[in-house]
C-alpha cells in the first residue's frame, strides 16, 4: 500500500509541475493531494509520511488511526531539541541520555515518532491531516510559513528542473502573493 501511495505522489506531482515548485506552493498541492487520498475512506485509513525534499526540508503528516481491534494508537508525535540541551529519560527503558554532552550550542532537531520516546520533553502529538515542513529543526505548518523556509534559501533545488521566483511560482498556481507578503520586507 504505501509503495502504490508514494508513486501515485509522485506521478500527481509530476504531472502538475513544469518546474520546481515553491515550498508554499507545494505544501498547498501536497495538503490538497494527501486531503483527496483520506477522502476515499476517512474511518478506515491511517497515513503518517514523512517524505524529505533536498538537504533542508523534511515534510511530516499523519492522519492517525486505531485498527479494529488493536490498541495500538498509529499516529505522528514530534519534539524539538535545542540548546540549552538536557539529559532525558527514555520512556521504554531504565536509561538517560545527556544530549548536552553530543551536540553544540548551535544544533537543533526536530524528531519525529510514533510515540513519546521520552518522559521529560514536551511532545506534540500532530493533528488529523495536519501537515508540517520541518526545517533546520523547527515546525512550519502553514503556506505562509513556507514562504519565510522559501526567503531563507531552503527552497527546492534541482539539477533537472527549472526553477521560477518565489513571486511568478505563487502567481502561477494562483496564491496571491500580496497575502504572503504583507509585512515580509518585500
């Protein structure tokens, strides 16, 4: 199931773009595309992807589930890990981990389970259809948010694709560009 649901993914994505989509532009086309698919039976499909896009952009969504009889809870929980790091309980195992002593003071990362994996962190659990582009650690869960991951130079990147500005992808997939760029600088 999930091998036919990432290349019909892919082959709507190939069959919409001409050229190297924007982040906002493709998070409103893989939210749209992800809603079509849990259409088609939303009492009985559980769906948690995570699908990367180049070095900075990582995409995160769940629609979360339970199967008939199992207790089993199949969704996406996330916590982000920055400075000042501390030592964490592992929830499964009598263990802790200082993370201060594995990373720096310019690190950050996002990590993504299906469960708490630890008893002292604050973890979000994701929401039914929610979808998030996680880059350098942190969640961006709107189109708009996509823009500033897009002004940052955390875009896309191909060697195959041509890629248009951020202002004619939005125009031409009918985002209105004023409405992502009031108050932005631009």
């Amino acid at each position: 199931d999930s091998e036919a649901l990432f290349c019909a993914i892919l082959n709507a994505l190939k069959a919409k773009f001409e050229t190297l989509p924007s982040l906002p532009v493709l998070h409103t086309t893989l939210q749209s595309l992800l809603t079509e698919i849990v259409e088609y039976d939303p009492e009985n499909t559980i769906l948690n992807l995570l699908l990367t896009c180049g070095p900075h952009v990582l995409w995160v969504y769940s629609w979360p589930g339970q199967r008939p009889g199992s207790d089993v809870w199949n969704g996406l929980h996330y916590t982000v890990r920055e400075y000042p790091f501390k030592t964490c309980c592992l929830k499964d195992l009598d263990y802790q981990v200082d993370f201060s002593q594995v990373t720096s003071l310019e690190d950050r990362v996002a990590v993504i389970a299906t469960k708490p994996l630890t008893t002292d962190e604050e973890w979000i659990e994701l929401e039914r259809g929610e979808l998030i582009v996680f880059d350098e650690g942190l969640p961006h869960k709107t189109p708009l948010d996509c823009v500033k991951v897009e002004q940052q130079g955390h875009g896309l990147e191909s060697t195959v694709l041509e890629k248009e500005s951020l202002e004619e992808d939005l125009r031409r997939y009918r985002l209105s560009p004023q409405h992502f760029f009031e108050g932005s600088g631009i």
